[in-house]
C-alpha cells in the first residue's frame, strides 16, 4: 500500500449509489487541501466554496 499514490473513482454506479453533492464536495475539498497543503498553492483556495450546483451547467456533464 506504500506505493500507492492516488485512489480514483467511477461514478457509474455499478458497485455503489453516490449522492452527488456529498461525493463532488468531498472530492473537491480534498483536491483543495491537497494543492494547498502539498503542492504549494495559495491559502485563498481554503476559503473557496465548492457549488456542487452549478457542476456541468455549461458542458452538460
């Protein structure tokens, strides 16, 4: 397990039903987290909100 470096996810609801505003928020906020706290990114995206809303509006996915 030492050398695993990321875990991904398919949607596609084979195995499991997601709730889409709790997977998207949880995965937002962890890339968020990751980025800041890892990757040397600015603070201010700690204070950005996540609109699970608003997802896909334009592109439709």
């Amino acid at each position: 397990m030492k050398g695993i470096v990321a875990v991904g996810f398919d949607m596609d609801y084979t195995l499991a039903q997601y709730k889409p505003e709790t997977f998207e928020t949880l995965a937002y906020n962890g890339t968020i987290k990751k980025l800041v706290y890892h990757l040397g990114y600015p603070q201010q995206l700690l204070e950005w909100k996540f609109d699970w809303t608003l997802y896909g509006k334009r592109t439709g996915s």
